[in-house]
C-alpha cells in the first residue's frame, strides 16, 4: 500500500529545496499538484505548476467534498488539494508528496492515519528566517513581518507533526528529511 508524505513549514525554511532533493533521489514519488482559482502567473502551466480552477469550479469541489483540505488566503483567492490529485497517484501504486500550509497538512494526516507522515520542516530560529526572508531580496519590509508572524503561528503547530527536521545546515537537513522519509517508506 502506497502512503503520503506532508510537509509543512514556514515561508524561508528551505521546504521547496528539501522537497526537490528528496524527489532526485527517489524514484517512487509524486508531487501532488495543488488547485487554485487564481490566474497563472509568468510561465506556469496548468497541471504542472498548478490545477487552474475558475472560482465556480472551485466552489462546486468544495462543496462536493472534493477537497482534502482548502484554504481561502485572501478574500474570493482559494488553494486545495484535490482528493482525486492523490489517490490516482496511489492506485498507480506511487507515493505521494503534498506540499502544504500547516492546517491543510494537519488535515490530510487525518484523513489518510498511518498511511500518512506529517514532516515539520523548522528554521533555527525565528531571528534565522528573518535574515533568510530578508537575504532574498524579494519582498518588502510589511512582507517579511506578515511573513514570520504567519512563521510564528505555524511554529506553534509543529508538535502536531510526526516529526520535525531543522534546517539549520542544508546538507544536514536534505540528509534527515531523506533518512525520515525513507524509514516512512522503506
């Protein structure tokens, strides 16, 4: 039996990167592709990047119970992840990864039980994550503050995971995160 593998943790901590080497380094996972009703943005494509919903489509999946979980970041602005998205990956016979918020994730653990890990990525600190948000350059300083106080809120769910890898050094954490996985999988 195929299991999932959640991952959560704030914007900064090094998720996407961990995420990346795990799925170099094996063969028998998929990344679930989240929905969204917003517009594509640059070059994404639709089923690669994201599922392009129209805001209709996305409110009949809701409420159909399509959804394994869903949020509404912004006024009329959704993301989910689509029942349908991971168990057709199952019933290929692939694990699946899902790239979460800390609520979708918390959600997702409940509906699959053991044939699910939850995995907490954690900065060192929030001083940390501050300097990484502010060494990319990206965003604003009100960005950066909304950034770590949705940071702070998440941390105060990481207990709820099954396990937490700290990136405090990246080679040492893409080796944690992959020795959790493949104890998960293996």
């Amino acid at each position: 039996m195929k299991k999932v593998i959640i991952v959560s943790a704030p914007s900064g901590t090094g998720k996407s990167t961990l995420i990346q080497h795990l799925m170099s380094q094996r063969t028998d996972l998929a990344f679930s592709v989240s929905a969204t009703n917003r517009p594509p943005r640059g070059k994404e494509v639709d089923g690669v990047d994201y599922q392009f919903l129209s805001t209709e489509m996305f409110q009949q999946h809701i409420a159909a119970g399509d959804f394994l979980e869903y949020v509404e970041v912004y006024a009329g602005r959704y993301y989910g992840t689509l029942k349908s998205q991971v168990d057709n990956s199952l019933a290929r016979g692939v694990n699946v990864i899902c790239d979460v918020d800390v609520l979708g994730g918390l959600q997702i653990k409940k509906h699959y039980g053991e044939r699910a890990l939850s995995i907490f990525i954690q900065p060192p600190s929030i001083e940390v994550l501050r300097q990484r948000l502010e060494g990319r350059g990206t965003d604003s300083p009100e960005v950066i503050e909304d950034r770590l106080a949705r940071a702070r809120f998440e941390l105060s769910h990481a207990s709820q995971f099954d396990t937490l890898v700290v990136n405090d050094d990246l080679q040492q954490a893409c080796a944690d995160f992959l020795h959790v996985v493949n104890d998960f999988l293996d």
